[in-house]
C-alpha cells in the first residue's frame, strides 16, 4: 500500500519532527494537538512581568543530525547555550543549552510551515475503506489518511492503540509516565549566588532561577524561580490544591537556598504534569514503532529516554521508516 497522507498526533517534539521530515521528503502531513498551542513539555509560562520555562529545562547534544539542526538554531539565535552556577553539581559533560525566549520557541522552530489544528484532541482511530478515519472529541471525523503516527504521551497513546495493535499498547502500558508538580515563582531579590539546583532527596528535584537564562526577561530586584518536585513527591500530593502545592514547594526551595524568608512579589503559579518524565529503570524500546501492514506508528521520548534530544531522534527515525516502506 502506497502511503501520501499522513497524520501525526501529538504536537511536541517528535511529532513536530516527524511531521517537518516527512513533508521536506514529499508527504502531505497533518498535525492534529488537543492544546492550544505546540511544543507539549517543551513549555514556557509568560506573564506580564516575567516567564517561565515550566517544563522541560534544558538539553544537551550529542547525535550528529541532532547536531546539526541545533547549530543552525545556534546561528539564527533561536538557541543558546546556558551555564548556571550550579548548587548541587550533577555529572555534568554535555553542554546545556535553552531555547530563546524560552524553551517553548525549540518547537515553534519545527513547527514553522506545517499544517497544525490545535485544540483539536483524538479520540479513536479505525480503518476506513484501507485508510484511516480520525474521530475528535468534538464528535467530528477527520478521513483519507494514508497513515497514522502517534506522537503522544504512552498513557495517551494506548487507547487509541488497543483496537489495532494490542502487542504495542500493552508494551505502553508497562512504562508508565511519572507526573510533576511544578511552581513558578517571582521573589525580590535573594542574596543567593547558585542559579540552579538538582537536589538528591526531599520534595524537590530539579530548581533554577529563570531570570538566568539567556534572553529571558530580567527586572531590577526581581528573581523567577522554577521549581519541579520529584516524581515520588508529586504522586504523593497528586491531587492536592495548587494553594497547598505553592506553599510546600516555595518553603522547601527556602531551604534548598538556605535562606529564612522571602518576598514575593507577584502571584504564584503551579503546573501539574501528569506525563512528565519516562520512569527510569525500565529497559528502552525502540527509538521508533512502525507498522508497513496497518500503516501505523508510535514515537516519542516516552519509547526510550526523557530528553528532549530523544525526541527529536524519535520522530526523525520514524519519518525515515514511513519512507523506507512507502
């Protein structure tokens, strides 16, 4: 079966990728996100008085053709590298690098000349006089797709599986996705020279002062504070109100800062991820499923590892597999 219509769900950064593959190797693609704008964990918060990358925080480069898409992000000034000075030093040997203004501006780079419908969330998948028809949760349709990537977090990506690939929605179901709690916080400034944190027990697993990034928003007195709970914490505050996440985390990046107080100057916000992160330990699969007979295929960080680079690789090897069998 000839394969010329594509649809991609899921507009993060493998779908994106995926999507900007096939039409540069002459697929018609369409990309179908249930939010109301692209990029998924690839997510910056703006405000009046400042922004916040609130999910994903940096990445690092390591494959030659991830490699070579980011120098030329480098050069347009749409990424740059970021070296923060460090509370609780990782094993650091990958550069860090951010996406300018913020993190969320990596996908709208890869999502520039695709045909995206937002606010658009897929419900159901069937075949269709040998192609596939697209249910929306709106209760339209959407048919004559030659083939269906699914570019979605693995809980989300299991449903719409069931029916036509049990194999693959059970190998899905087997690696859950952790959930996170974020806090996004504006404080006058602190008498604190670290710039970021990635703590080894309590509440928090990964804090990091905004404003220190490159060409993010920066005011006279005025600090931006991210802060990301650890995936255990978080799923034992899973349904806790923002208010009591808001207060927890801020007293807990207190005492990560070594600080009594602080002043905060504008309101604060939280973020509940429900699919944040892969959950560690569990053996990786394949950077990329695809099916020739049923025309169908899985990619996306969550087959693999939870890194934005993954991503990226993800969808691009699952575009050269479309093209390989079409």
């Amino acid at each position: 079966m000839s394969i010329k219509n594509v649809a991609v769900t899921g507009a993060g950064l493998a779908g994106l990728t995926c999507a900007q593959q096939l039409k540069s190797l002459g697929f018609d693609v369409t990309v179908f996100e249930k939010s109301r704008g692209v990029g998924g964990r690839l997510s910056t918060r703006r405000v009046d008085w400042a922004s916040f990358d609130h999910g994903a925080q940096y990445f690092t480069v390591r494959a030659p053709s991830f490699r070579q898409w980011v120098d030329g992000l480098l050069a347009e000034g749409t990424v740059a590298q970021w070296s923060p000075v460090m509370r609780t030093a990782p094993q650091k040997n990958d550069a860090w690098y951010v996406a300018c203004p913020g993190m969320n501006n990596l996908a709208r780079a890869q999502a520039k000349g695709l045909a995206i419908r937002l606010n658009t969330r897929v419900t159901a998948l069937a075949r269709v006089a040998d192609q596939w028809q697209l249910s929306m949760e709106d209760g339209t349709h959407q048919s004559g797709f030659d083939g269906v990537v699914l570019a979605l977090p693995n809980e989300q990506a299991v449903p719409l599986l069931a029916p036509h690939q049990t194999e693959w929605a059970e190998r899905l179901s087997a690696v859950p996705l952790q959930p996170c709690w974020t806090l996004m916080l504006t404080t006058a400034a602190l008498d604190v020279d670290y710039e970021a944190g990635q703590p080894i027990s309590g509440p928090i697993a990964w804090w990091a002062r905004n404003d220190s990034k490159p060409a993010r928003i920066q005011r006279q007195g005025q600090q931006d504070w991210v802060v990301q709970a650890s995936a255990t914490w978080t799923a034992q505050n899973l349904q806790a109100d923002k208010a009591t996440i808001i207060e927890a985390l801020q007293r807990a990046l207190l005492v990560e800062l070594d600080v009594p107080s602080c002043t905060v100057l504008e309101t604060a916000m939280a973020h509940r991820w429900l699919y944040a992160r892969r959950t560690p330990g569990l053996p990786a699969a394949e950077s990329s499923w695809w099916s020739p007979s049923l025309q169908l295929g899985v990619c996306g960080d969550g087959l693999t590892h939870s890194r934005v680079e993954q991503a990226y690789l993800s969808g691009h090897d699952m575009a050269l597999q479309i093209r390989n069998t079409a």
